[in-house]
C-alpha cells in the first residue's frame, strides 16, 4: 500500500466545484487500488474537517471564502508552511504528493522532500511565475485534458515530458435505456448544475430564454468556499434570480446537491448546458452528463468540442446565447440527431474511472526521473 497526498486549499467534500470533484475521484481511485489518501487543505475556521484523510494545515488559515490573494498574503514567509508540509509528509510516510494548483495546490513552493515524488496536476495555464515555478520543481506535470495540453504547447512550454491524466468520475457509467431517453427527450426539463461564477455565463443565458420557450428549466446554482472577488457569487445568484424571475413558469433555481447526486439529477434531463463564456479546461458536470447518455449543449470553445465530441450540438461563442437556445431547440425535435448523440455519450467518459487515472499517474510518476535538486522559493 502507498499513501499518496493531493494539496487543495479549498478542498473540503460535496465543495461545488469540478477540481474538488476531481480529487474525491483520484481518492477513490487511490482505495480501489489498495492504496491510501490524503488530503491537504489549509485551517478554516468553524470549518473543521470531516474525515480523518483530510489534514488542514495549521500553518494556514484562511478565511471563507477564499481568495487568491489571501493566499498569497498568508505565505509571504512560506517557511512555516513548508516546514509542516515536510513533517506531514514524512510522519504519513507518503510516497507520491500531487499538488492541485500552482498556488491554490502550494505547487509553487517546490515542498516535497527529494526522495518523495512531486505531481503537479495542471487544471489552468497560468500566466505568471508562480506556475514556472510549479513546473520546475514537479517531476511529473500532468494536464486533465487535451485542450490544456495543446494550450501549453502553444504557450511556448516544453511538454514533451507531460502526462495528460484525464479527470475521473466519482460515479459508473450508466446511461439511461433508449425507451425511457426518448421520454426525456420529448418531456424533460433541461437541467444544469454549477457553482455562482460569472464565467458560467448562466444569466447571460437565462436573459436570452426565447418567449417561445415553454420546456422547464432547473438549475442548480451554488456557493463554493472560494471566489476571486468578494461578493462575486452574490453578485451571480442575483443576476440569475433576477432572469429567473421573468419567465416564473418555465425557470426554476435549485439548492446545491451532493457530489454523488449530480448524475441521477442529470439523468433525468432532456440535455444539459454548458454556456460558459470562457473556456472550460475539463468540465466534469458536462462529463457527468455523458456517463448518463444525457447529451450536452454549449458554445464550441476549451475542452468541451474535445469532451463531448458528437453527444451534442456545439455552437461559435460569437453567435451567441440566443443562437445556442435556437441551436437546442432544432436538436431536442430532431429525433435521429438526439438519439445519435445520446447513443455516443457515455463513450466518451468510458474509460474515465477512478482506479485508471490513479494507476496512470503511479506509472508515469514512477518513470519520471526524479529531480535531484529542486529550486524552493521560500
């Protein structure tokens, strides 16, 4: 049995958020194989942890929510954190640590100890000297997706040396029987889960709801642990009650839902969509989706044409929400064309499971060499 550590600072269970979603996956994974997880957080207060692989860091408290620059403010002398990181580390007798972020994951501080191997799990490119230094203190780099892949190539990063390591789905692939997606595809609601960002473009999209739409519309809308200005998320759930409540008989906001819960809840829909205005660099709603046979719509930018290949109709960001609305439209009342995608959906999370991407990163991490001499910024 190995322990092997995963570093997210706003990491806490049933968090409404793909990258939390994506470290409970590799968690299971890590049990399904025998080996054992945990997971470093930092100290919210009032926010005690729930399980015992869960580990906040008492050199690290933060407020709730989260911010970037709380981060940053709180390791301006990061010492203390790495010292803890380093006994954590060695009392846990961990062999792998992957840290989630360059800076949310500590990735940047380069603490793992030289006989212990480093993971950084790329989720975002970021453009600043906090991911190079992430970079060069990993032994392994692993991008969650084809679109982040090819995003740091073009940056002008050598990823030759790069491991792309998929996202997982904490729940199997189920896809609802072809009778009962014929029922949803002429009566269902179309339903959407997400976290209260701006970027999710979702009272852009509830503003451009077409008078001539009567299907029920469900989303579940929810406050993470972090935001990247204060107010931000108030600021959303506003903005979509406000649109919401023009059309009362057709649009319906939701609580947030456990993690688990979310693939029975979109199985239930006639499609989902993903109308983010910036690119998504994974999408693990949109990957739930598929794993149910339930299709998914969007604008035809970051992972999704990737993701979701032909489960869906995909549509230019420049022709707008208004355009995605009439695209799904034309799709929900074509038959062959919804049958077809629903068909091929669940083929494209198939292989997403929990035990693979854990059994990928221990491969490529143990053929990694590991680096001799690591460049701290502390």
């Amino acid at each position: 049995m190995s322990v092997i550590a995963f570093c997210l600072l706003t990491y806490a269970p049933d968090e409404p958020a793909g990258i939390e979603r994506s470290v409970a996956a590799l968690m299971e994974g890590c049990r399904r194989l025998g080996h054992r997880p945990l997971v470093l957080t930092a100290t919210i207060p009032g926010h005690p942890a729930k399980s015992p692989d869960i580990i906040p860091l008492r050199s690290l408290v933060l407020p709730r929510p989260i911010m970037g620059k709380h981060i940053r403010e709180a390791l301006d002398h990061p010492a203390p954190v790495v010292t803890e990181l380093h006994r954590i580390l060695r009392e846990r007798e961990v062999e792998m640590v992957c840290w989630i972020d360059a800076l949310w994951g500590l990735g940047y501080l380069g603490a793992a100890p030289d006989d212990i191997r480093s993971v950084l799990m790329v989720h975002k490119i970021r453009k600043d000297d906090l991911f190079h230094d992430a970079i060069a203190t990993a032994d392994l780099v692993c991008p969650i997706s084809d679109y982040l892949l090819h995003e740091a190539t073009a940056a002008g990063l050598d990823t030759r040396t790069w491991h792309l390591i998929p996202n997982a789905l904490l729940s199997p692939v189920r896809p609802v029987p072809a009778p009962e997606r014929e029922l949803l595809r002429r009566r269902a609601p179309v339903r959407i889960v997400s976290r209260a960002e701006p970027y999710k473009g979702l009272a852009e999209l509830l503003q451009a709801l077409p008078d001539t739409w009567t299907r029920p519309v469900e989303i579940v809308l929810a406050e993470a642990g972090f935001e990247y200005w204060q107010g931000m998320q108030s600021d959303v759930i506003d903005a979509c009650q406000r649109a919401a409540r023009a059309r009362p008989e057709v649009v319906r906001l939701l609580p947030a839902m456990p993690w688990r819960a979310v693939p029975d809840f979109l199985a239930g829909a006639c499609t989902t969509v993903i109308s983010s205005y910036e690119p998504e660099t994974f999408c693990n709603t949109a990957a739930e989706a598929l794993s149910v046979g339930t299709p998914v719509a969007g604008f035809s930018l970051g992972n999704l044409p990737y993701l979701i290949g032909a489960a869906g109709p995909l549509v230019p960001l420049q022709h707008g929400y208004r355009a995605l609305w009439d695209q799904l439209a034309h799709f929900l009342d074509d038959p062959h064309h919804y049958h077809a995608a629903a068909r091929v959906a669940p083929e494209r999370v198939r292989n997403n499971r929990p035990e693979q991407a854990v059994a990928a990163l221990l491969a490529h991490g143990q053929e990694a060499p590991n680096a001799a001499v690591r460049t701290h910024t502390r």
